[in-house]
C-alpha cells in the first residue's frame, strides 16, 4: 500500500473506459444494416410526448446524450419521454424491437427513475441501477435489478442503495459510487455475485477532503486486478480483495495495462505516484501530472506518461519530454499513438504522438475529428460534429480513410462487427458484412 504524499488537483475524469475489449476492424466505412426510430417502438412516448433515445447511463442521460450499448448480440438503449425512461431493446441482427422493460423503485415523491446498466452481461443478465432521487427531502434509492437478455423479464433485484455505477469484469460484478450531496463522502465499491453484489467484499474509503471536483462525472476501470473509481477523490484497490493501494487522495490515475498505475495526488506540492499492481510504490514524480485518458493495445514495454513525458517505469528514466506544450491535454492512447487536442495559432488541432518516441506523427484540424472515443487498433474512430459525420484516422499516419454521414448529434460506438450510431431520434447499425 502507498502512504502519504502530495500533490495539486487535477480535474476529476468523466466516464467509463472499455480497456481491450473485443471489437469491429474498420478498414473501409461499414454500411447500413438497419435503423429504428423512436416512432417504431410501441408506446414510444412513455406514458408522455417527445419521447427520444437517451444513454443507459445516468449522468450521461441527465444530459440528454444519447448511446447504446450492443451486449451479447442485443442492443440496449432507454426511451425516454415526459412522463418516465424504460430500457428497450432491439435484436443487433435486425433491429427488431426483442423487448422493453419499465425499471420502477420506490421512492413516490421522486421526478423521474435513473437508469445506468452495466455494458457486460453476467450469467445471461444485464445488471441495470435503478435510481430516484426525492428533491424535498433530497433522499436517494437505488436497486439493482438483473433482466434477462432474451426476453427483458427482471429475474432479480437487491437494494445497493450506495451504487451509482456497475460494471462486469471477468465474471465478477462490481458497483461503486460517491454520495456528493455531502462534503469528504466515502467512496464505496463492492464485488460479488449475482446473488448477492457484496458477497466477496464491500469496502467504505474514506477520503481526506483535499480533492475538489463538481461530483456530476466518474470514472470506473478495472484493469489487471486494479479497480479505479473517481468522482470527487478517487480510489484505487485491489479487485480480489479490495485492499486500498493509495492512503492518499488522489484525483486521477492512469492503469496501465499489464503494469501497474499512475496517479496524481490532491495535495501540494503537485506530485505523480507511480505503483505496481499490487499497490507497491515505484517511484513519485514532483511537479508533474497524470492524464486519465484511456489506454488501448498499448505495449507492457511501452512507457508511461507524466505530464508530456515518456518515462522508462522499471528504471524511470525520462525517454522523451514535448517543449512547448501550453494548451495540449492528453486525449488517449491507442496502439502505441498519444492522441492529444491542443491549439496552434488559434486553430484547434488534434495530433498523434509517438509514445515509444515522442515523435510527432500527424496533426489534423478538430474540425474534422472532434472526439476520439473509439479505436479499431488501427484508426482513431470519431465525430465530425459540424459535417455530423463519423470519421476514421489513421493512428500513425493521420490520414483521413473514411467519413460516414450520421443523424444530427449522434454518438457512435464500435459493436459487434460494425458501428453503432445513436441520435435522441434514430438508432443505427452499420455492418461491414456484405
């Protein structure tokens, strides 16, 4: 376990990150399999009008994003309207509608039910959270509800009143989350079984208070047996047991696979701690920071990053360090690329990095990538937002090799063998089967 330190606060990470997942190869833009819209499903304004496609992610729904996630050859989304959300469903093969399901708790004097699903199935359910939040008593009730994947019947729920997050990791549920509604709330992440969600362990970490964030983002990672959880502080634990491996607050870190860990701790002076997996302390970094951005079919030989530097991490030497870096933050890093969004004489820009070597590889407009969500291990894949189209680029080259004409603020996703684009009207899958 890493004791104390120091460090300044870095702005808490916002999201999930898929680490490795398996996906879609994109070499040419796929085509249209099929789409749906919110007038194809029955009953489409629930209980209400103006009824739209909305994440199955709270904080992301809150904010009117729309998203879907393709688990197991299903593809989920909530429906949204005036009066209620409910989970819908669609086959990934057709689209056609294989179910819908109103997730109710109960909390009466609550607006509205908030739904987050896990983007894994366990046992052939998905685990959903269902939520309400009491504005005059400003109570909160969560339940987790497990609904089987062919027919969308809930099998099962337990109260996790604690829980605004889920996840499936090797078999293994996970949930965690952060009541903000108070100043230096615990953090508190439980592992088990469908059965029962703490039967393997349930921890409280409390924190020190020396973290600032606005509390309305997380991030939630579990990468070589190390669980990360973020939303105002951060922790870091062992996923078998759920042993602590920073005591200091912290307000981001990095998991680097097959390694170990970076974080940046909340206190001054500004410092980034360094661990291995097992929470061994390797070495710290005065002055420095840590990005939280996502890694992806990155090399255990590769080096880490503090800051704009690549840093040897079983000697520490410094490999490389960008001059000239104000404006630049570290968007991600696929396939041995550091993608970072930046400005050059008032253009804003988006720029591959080398990471074994520093070397600056391509430099595009953010007028023609403007978010770097998605890899194939070969292309950054992402939106053009003013052509509202999905752009390929090309990881070491920056060559654009495919745009794809999308619905008006849509999100896009890798799926399956394909690519899956959702609007607040429209759900789309696009194939590369012929």
């Amino acid at each position: 376990m890493l004791g104390a330190c120091s460090s300044a606060s870095d702005e808490v990470a916002t999201g999930e990150h898929e680490q490795d997942v398996p996906r879609a190869e994109l070499p040419v833009a796929p085509s249209l399999a099929w789409s749906v819209g919110v007038a194809d499903v029955d009953d489409a304004d629930v209980d209400g009008a103006g009824g739209s496609f909305v994440a199955p992610q709270a904080l992301a729904a809150m904010y009117g994003v729309p998203d879907a996630y393709e688990v197991d050859g299903v593809v989920v989304t909530v429906l949204r309207g005036e009066g209620g959300s409910r989970l819908v469903a669609f086959s990934g093969d057709d689209g056609a509608v294989a179910w819908q399901t109103d997730l109710h708790i109960d909390n009466p004097d609550a607006l509205t039910v908030e739904i987050t699903c896990a983007t894994t199935a366990i046992d052939g359910l998905l685990p959903c959270l269902a939520a309400t939040f009491n504005p005059s008593d400003r109570s909160r009730n969560s339940e987790l509800n497990f609904i089987d994947l062919d027919d969308g019947v809930v099998a099962s729920t337990v109260p996790a009143p604690y829980a605004t997050a889920v996840k499936v990791d090797n078999g293994a549920l996970y949930t965690a989350g952060q009541d903000n509604r108070a100043a230096r709330t615990p953090i508190t992440i439980a592992r088990g079984t469908v059965e029962d969600p703490t039967s393997d362990w349930m921890e409280e970490y409390f924190l020190a208070g020396q973290c600032q964030g606005s509390g309305d983002g997380y991030t939630f990672d579990i990468v070589n047996g190390v669980v990360h959880f973020g939303s105002v502080g951060a922790v870091l634990a062992d996923a078998e047991n759920g042993e602590r491996l920073i005591a200091d607050d912290f307000s981001g870190a990095t998991l680097l696979p097959g390694r170990g860990f970076v974080a940046t701790l909340c206190s001054a002076p500004q410092t980034a701690v360094v661990g291995a997996n097992d929470g061994t302390e390797v070495r710290r970094h005065l002055g420095s920071h840590t990005w939280g951005a996502p890694w992806s079919d990155v090399s255990e030989q590769s080096p880490y990053l503090v800051g704009f530097e690549g840093i040897d991490f079983d000697s520490g030497e410094s490999i490389w360090k960008l001059e000239n870096t104000a404006n630049r933050s570290v968007m991600a890093v696929y396939s041995g690329t550091v993608i970072m969004f930046g400005w050059e004489d008032d253009r804003p820009l988006v720029t591959g990095v080398d990471l074994e070597t520093g070397e600056s590889l391509w430099s595009v407009s953010r007028d023609i990538i403007a978010t770097v969500d998605n890899t194939d291990g070969e292309r950054v894949i992402g939106m053009n937002s003013v052509l509202n189209e999905v752009v390929a680029v090309n990881l070491r080259s920056g060559e654009v090799e495919w745009t794809l004409a999308v619905p008006e603020n849509s999100r896009a996703r890798l799926a399956g063998d394909g690519l899956l684009v959702v609007s607040g009207s429209e759900l789309q899958m696009f194939s590369t089967d012929d």
